[in-house]
C-alpha cells in the first residue's frame, strides 16, 4: 500500500473510510448538523445541545445535574432501533463531570426518562466525581455498565481528553470496550443478569427492566455537565 493510500484511508472526524463504507458502518453524527437526533420521548433537538466549529456533539453543563434546565435533556438517534450492533464514538468529559451513553433504549408514555429502560456505558471524571467512589467495586466508574458490572480493567483518561469507546452487542451478549480493551462483558436475560438487577436501584424505576429489549435507540445523557462526543458511527451485525 502506497503512502498516499494509507492517508487515504485515515478517516478525518465525523466521516468514513472506504473501508469502513465497504464493511457497512454508517455515521450517526456528521459534524454540522444534528440530523437524526432529538430529545428523548420528544420530536425535535434541544436548543441546549450544539454542535461545536470544532465538530463535536456538545452537551453544555447546566449545573444542576439531572435536574437540567430549560430546553435540555438526554437525546436519542431517533431514526431507528438497533438490535445487534457494533458501535463505536469518542467522548470528552469537563471536570468532575457526569454523562452516559444508552443501548437498547425505549420510548413510551409510561417513561419519562430513556435510563428507565436501557442499559447504560458510564461516562464520568473517575478523578473529581463523586459517584466514582459510589456503588460497588467501581461499577459507577468511566465503561463500567452503570451500577451493575464494574469496568475491568479501569482505563479511562481524565477530564478533558478524549476517549475512545466501543458497543457490541449480539444476541444478548454485550461487550464494552474502552480505550482499545474490554473492559466489560456480560449477558442479558440469563439468570445470572436477573438476580444481579433484582439486587439493584432498577426494579424501583421500572419493574421489568431486567426484560431489556431486542432492539431500541442509542442515547446520549445530559446529566447537566460539559460532555463532547464524536466520530460516532455503527455497523448493524
């Protein structure tokens, strides 16, 4: 391979090789415009999102954590549900900052919040957060799946650089991948996942959450801290 080939085949952000194009992954995020995406359980995108001249998907903080403020919100890629998937972003999060990203998130009338129903891939400053040094064994920390499995090993970069993280998920099996290493593997809907959720916060926010769907929406939190995404991109397996 040539030089000029090999550039060639280095994505710049927010877009695709022909590599990637050819083995079928698709941008959900193109840098200029927040086509696709929109509040949770809402049809339009918040005014308390922007997109940045740098090209990145920003979250700006609100300072009153979930509570948010006018306008704002977790959102979703509202143009599909995914089932079996490989997803891949880079996320950046501001000082002692809160964020996440959901898979196989739901909307209903019965829900106001997606994390009522999808599992979530944590984003958090392990360094400034307090929630870092909450629930067991590290499982509110930076890849972990928030509040269940503890992200093994703890790779995260601190506040202010990127990170980049992967989703897979399969026919139930889910793995989480964080700076090029899994960090997190687990299994919906066995025994093992029904007691662990049975133990935890979720049964009280919804009683079935354990059900996780087949498919559903990705989603990206407004925890009312600074939060940057991009490159964000998916290939269905």
């Amino acid at each position: 391979m040539s030089i000029e080939q090999k550039v060639e085949e280095k994505a710049e952000l927010n877009s695709l090789t022909k590599a990637e194009k050819a083995e079928g992954w698709q941008l959900l995020f193109n840098g200029k415009t927040p086509d696709g995406w929109r509040n949770y359980a809402k049809t339009t995108f918040p005014n308390g999102w922007n997109i940045t001249p740098e090209g990145t998907l920003h979250c700006p903080g609100s300072g009153r954590g979930e509570a948010g403020g006018k306008d704002r919100g977790d959102i979703i890629y509202g143009v599909k549900k995914f089932g079996n998937f490989h997803l891949k972003l880079e996320w950046k999060i501001s000082e002692g900052g809160n964020s996440g990203i959901f898979y196989l998130g739901q909307e209903s009338d019965e829900f106001d919040f997606i994390w009522k129903t999808a599992p979530e891939m944590q984003i958090l400053d392990n360094e400034k957060h307090i929630d870092a040094n909450e629930g067991l064994s590290g499982n509110r920390q930076a890849g972990s799946l928030y509040d269940l499995y503890p992200a093994k090993p703890q790779n995260a970069k601190p506040a202010g650089e990127w990170n980049s993280v992967e989703i897979k998920v399969y026919k139930g099996s889910v793995w989480h991948m964080q700076n090029g290493e899994t960090v997190v593997e687990y299994h919906l809907w066995t025994p093992e996942w029904n007691e662990l959720v049975a133990g935890s916060k979720f049964p009280d926010l919804n009683p079935n959450w354990a059900d996780v769907a087949t498919e559903g929406y990705i989603g990206l939190q407004d925890h009312g801290d600074d939060v940057w995404f991009s490159n964000i991109k998916i290939k269905e397996l």
